[in-house]
C-alpha cells in the first residue's frame, strides 16, 4: 500500500534529495496522499502515504525519536495498536490518535530484540539508529509487505520495490540466473531470491542489521512453533476457535476508510472473509460497508459461481459488480497482461484483477479484501489418514482412504502405500532419512540438446524436477538449484507429515509470489491490499491443529467449513465448492490468444539467453494446440518471455 526508500551513505557523504526524489517518483502511487522526506546528512529516507484509515493513523511518514537518535520509517497496518500503546516509552503517545509507525517504534524500543516479533499486522520498517550507526530493517511474518536493499562501498540502499533502487542512474542491471532458473521450475521463487544481481531481498519474518562497515547481520524474529499441539476433547472446539480468529483477523482489517471491497467467488476461502464482515455489520459494529467484485461466466459457464455469489451478497445486502469472464482472456490485450519491473510473476488471470480493482477505484474503496491464503491454510490436499487412525477414528480413517482412493483413482494397494504407509515411515526414518532414500531410488538419465548435439544430463532433483521439458538442462545444471527447496528445509523440523505438508503449503513461495504481485497492482489503482487468511495467529492455529480436523477428501476445507456456521447462511455452506477458471485460460491459449503466443515463441529472448529450447517448446505447444497433447506449464515461460521482451 504506502511505500519507504531511502539511501545511507556509510562513507558519510551528503544524501542528495533529488536522488531520493528520483526513488520516491518511480513507485508514486503508494504516495497518493503524500510523499515526506526526511534528509539529515548522510541520512536520506523517504515515506510515500497511501492511508487507507479513517481517522490517519494509518499514515506512513517518518518518526523522529530526537531523545534516541532514531529515525523510523514503515509500510505498515498495526493490528495490535492496544499491546503497542501501552509499551510506548513516549506519554504523550496514544491508541486512538497515534499512527502504526509511532506505535511499532514504542514497542521496538520497549521489548528491544524481542520487539519485532510482538508486532502483528503486515509491515515491512526502517530503523536507523545514529547513537549505534546502525540501520534495521525487517519485513512481516507472512511476507505480506517487500523490502529490498543493496549494500555498495560506502552506500545503503533500500525500497519496497526493487525498481526503486534500479532508478539511480549507477545501480547496474544484471540478470540474476539463479532466480530465473526458478522461476521456470514452476513458479516457486523463494523469498530473498530477486531477478537482479546485487540487490537482497528481507525474507519474511527477517530481521537485517548494517553498520557503517557494511558488516550485516540476519536473523528470523519468529517462526511457528512445532513442538506446539492443540488436541480438544471435542472437534468443535476447533471451528470456534478458527471462528473467533478469523473474526479477529477480518475485524483489524476493517480499519479502513467506507467503503471496502471483497474478491468475492463462489468459494470457502473468499465467502467466509466476506460472511464475516458482513456479520460483523449485522451485529451493529462500527465497520465499514463492503461491495464485491466479482468473475461472470456466461460462456463458460460450468466456471460460473454466481448462484453461490449472490447467496452470500444478498444476505448481507452486498452490492456486487461483475467482470464479465470474457473480457478478461488472458494475453488477449496487452495493457492487461503486464508484469511489474521488478519480478516476470504475474498471473494469467490478471485481467481479472485489474478490471476488478479499476472498478473498486472508480467506487473510492479503500481496501480490497481477498482469501488467497484460504486454500493452502484449510486445503490444499493435505492428508492425515495415521492421525485419524491414531486418535482411534477407525471408522472415518477407512472412509477417507476410500474416498482418496475414488478421488484419485487409485488402487487400494496404491492408496494405502501413498496415504498410510509412507506417512507412516516417513515418521518413523525421519524425513531427511525417507527423502534421501527416495532420491536414490530415482538416479537416471534425461536427454537434452547442448551445442554439440544430444547430451545425456542427471535426472532431475529438487526443484528441477518442475521444469517442463522444454526447458534447458544445460541452463538449469549451470544455475544448480539446491535438491531441497528452502520451504522444504523449514519445514523439516515439524516431525510428522502431515503438519509438515501444511506448512509447505502455507508458506508456498508461489502464494507468496502471488500476494506480493496482487498487493503491486492494488497500489497502482491507489487501493489497499487484505487478506484475514494471512493472518499469522492463523496460521499458528492451524499448525498446531489435527490435520484430520483441517482439510479431508471426504469433506474439503472441513474446519473453514463449520467455522462459519452461524455466520454464513446454512444453503451457503452447503454449496460452497472449488471452481477452476482454467477453461479460460486453455481457450485463450488454444484460440484468442494463440498468434500473441506463437510470437511470444518465435525468436524469443528465453531461447536467446540460453534458457529454454525454442523448437521443443513450438513443437510442443502445436501438439496441445491439436489436441495431440495434454495441457503442459507453459505460463512460467510465457511470463519470463513478456517481461524480459518489456523490460530487459
């Protein structure tokens, strides 16, 4: 939403303001309601406001502690203002009237090392500390808000976006490989991992600290705990649990100006944000009305989910506006499908969420409320068939493999072998153990094209192993991908599977990407960017919950599900279900858009630069096109292509 960048000079020079105005001026919309500059000799940071409060405590402006030394610069909505107020070593400080970044800088200097990790919300801040000669800089827990920095000789950088950075006209612009090698290998860039050499990204929940040496110290201010384990004698204990902290989550968000807007699907993930605001209204809170915005099929029409849509708007006398679906093709109009400077992820349905955010412009909403972490956080295929067994639920544990097996059409030896055993042994080696049995058991061989011809390359691992075909070996084997991906690494210490596949998911850089992009294009259209399911009090929950409880093949999203019992109507729940927009995309590619996308094959700067085989990839491509073939992932390419031919 509002946005800081700033330039520290370690060699003491002067910060010239025109060079941050230059920073500041590259990603102006964050500064709609103002851009303050603070500048005091070798010290230069600016703050671009976009306050989506009612009453201006949501503005981001710089703060001045003279007493400490100490200038505090943040992007940020404080949802724990009270906690906050109450540590402020500042009297004249107050809840009702003092700003996120005041706050949050009365409990860092209150809890000092612990501070970070007290504050709750979606932040991303700048301390510099001129008794010390010390700049901190972190980012939130769920990576909801970006930092970038870069360390010269003799200068500090840093921006919420990294075009910022790239504005000084002596930063170089350098590919960095290794991000591009990901980002073909399904999507799944890391945190940390940006597309342009010598410029750092803040992982989420990271904390970086730099002195006048340029020495630099990281460390992560919070983490779920996985030794934590909630187990009730009674499962509804645990949808009143979610409910109450779903409620919470939404209620902090609604500090923002009326009206708000939902992404409102047919869906649990969007209906239950949007259920709970309405219902908070209903029960005479002080919260602002919301619209929806919404997707219509009228062609497609086994994608469209308005009957489920209008159930929910209807009951809380929500007024919706629809996107009808076949404006939003993909690839179809350029101004639509455009990638933003700093990173090729943008998603195919992206005129979708342009149309829909240009519309909530035009209706002055505030904020833009979404449910993408719903999926990941209640869903996603995360099985626990030995938990069921284990908490002595026989019964329900042979129908869930029953289900899993008709689901997935697999045979009972292969259901019990996918689902109970290997769980189950999983456990028992560990999963370093398992995973590196498992890897060993797949050495082989994949052909390729080198320079000389056909080169026989190492079976993939890791990460690799998402590359579609027409992906360069050579490329990917120069890059090297490490066999375990960073989320994979994390997640190891969680010792049994099942909570060990749910924090995979929740943390899945792919929907960290995608928060990141949608929170990009909401703050072009001068809107803010909520989504109640990032909540990390949320995701603690549901860590330590039985994954049994969560999410079956019986019934998806059960927790989500009977959490909104009571608040969302009965017919609703009923009928909430997963709808892909798929079709739409596989028509834009076999039909509206498929000259747009053979140019993008043809002479193509991926195949230039080394990363993909151009004649495989039109092959394959013309395959799909006939039927020949099924669909294959082409869009990582298709993006990497668009941004590189835009800006590169």
């Amino acid at each position: 939403m509002s946005g800081i960048c700033g330039i520290i000079n370690l060699d003491g020079v002067l910060v010239r303001r025109a060079e941050l105005e230059l920073m500041a001026n590259k990603a102006a919309c964050r500064g709609l309601d103002g851009i303050a500059y603070h500048c005091d000799g070798p010290v230069g940071i600016a703050c671009l406001s976009l306050d989506t409060t009612p009453d201006g405590t949501g503005a981001c402006r710089p703060v001045v502690e003279p007493r400490y030394g100490l200038v505090f610069a943040a992007d940020a909505r404080l949802d724990n203002r009270d906690a906050c107020a109450c540590a402020g070593v500042s009297p004249h400080l107050h809840a009702a009237t003092a700003t996120d970044a005041e706050l949050m800088l009365g409990m860092l200097l209150h809890a000092g090392e612990e501070g970070p990790g007290r504050l709750l919300g979606d932040f991303s801040y700048v301390l510099w500390d001129a008794s010390r000669s010390k700049l901190h800089l972190a980012r939130d827990a769920m990576g909801m808000r970006t930092l970038y920095y870069r360390l010269e000789p003799g200068r500090l950088l840093f921006a919420s976006e990294a075009r910022q950075i790239l504005a000084l006209k002596d930063v170089p612009r350098r590919l960095n490989s290794e991000a591009v090698g990901w980002h073909l290998c399904g999507m799944q860039t890391p945190p940390g991992q940006v597309f342009y050499e010598g410029i750092e990204e803040l992982k989420p929940a990271e904390e970086v600290v730099i002195d006048l040496a340029g020495r630099k110290r990281s460390r992560c201010f919070w983490t779920p705990d996985p030794e934590r384990r909630l187990r009730y004698p009674d499962e509804r204990d645990y949808a009143d649990q979610l409910r109450e902290l779903l409620t919470e989550a939404v209620r902090c968000r609604l500090r923002a100006r009326d009206p708000v807007g939902v992404s409102l699907s047919g869906g649990v993930d969007s209906t239950s944000v949007a259920s709970v605001a309405g219902w908070l209204r209903q029960q005479g809170e002080a919260v602002p009305s919301m619209r929806a915005y919404s997707w219509v099929f009228s062609e497609l029409t086994e994608c469209d989910e308005r009957e489920n849509i209008y159930r929910i708007a209807d009951h809380f006398g929500m007024p919706v506006h629809e996107v009808p679906a076949e404006e939003t093709y993909p690839l179809v109009e350029d101004s639509l499908n455009q990638p933003h400077e700093d990173d090729p992820f943008f998603s195919m349905f992206l005129p979708f969420l342009d149309k829909s955010l240009s519309a909530a412009a035009a209706d002055r909403v505030s904020v833009m409320f979404y449910g993408f972490r719903g999926d990941v956080m209640c869903g996603g295929n995360v099985n626990d068939v030995p938990g069921m067994l284990l908490a002595g639920h026989l019964r329900e544990g042979c129908r869930e493999l029953s289900a899993l097996s008709e689901v997935f059409s697999l045979s009972w030896p292969s259901t019990l072998s996918r689902y109970l055993m290997r769980p189950i042994l999983a456990d028992a080696l560990g999963n370093g153990a398992l995973a590196q049995g498992w890897r060993t058991a797949r050495r082989g061989y994949r052909s390729g094209r080198g320079k000389g011809g056909a080169v026989a390359y190492p079976l993939p691992r890791g990460p690799v192993r998402r590359a579609a075909e027409h992906i360069s070996p050579a490329f990917l084997q120069q890059v090297g991908l490490p066999p375990i991906e960073p989320v994979r690494a994390a997640a190891a210490t969680w010792q049994r599977s099942a909570p060990r596949d749910r924090y995979i998911h929740i943390f899945s850089p792919l929907v960290t990407r995608g928060i990141t992009y949608a929170e990009r294009v909401a703050a072009m259209h001068g809107v803010g960017l909520a989504d109640p399911w990032s909540d990390r009090r949320i995701a603690e929950f549901i860590l330590a919950c039985p994954q049994y409880c969560v999410d079956t093949a019986i019934e998806g999203k059960r927790l989500a599900r009977r959490a909104m019992e009571g608040v969302m109507p009965a017919d609703a729940i009923r009928s909430i279900g997963k709808v892909s927009p798929e079709p739409l995309y596989l028509g834009a590619l076999r039909n509206k858009a498929y000259h747009k996308v053979i140019d993008l094959m043809t002479h193509s700067r991926c195949a230039e630069l080394g990363f993909v085989d151009e004649a495989m990839l039109r092959e394959r491509f013309e395959r799909f096109v006939r039927g020949e073939a099924p669909s294959f992932d082409l869009w990582p390419t298709l993006s990497l292509e668009i941004w590189l031919r835009r800006f590169w």
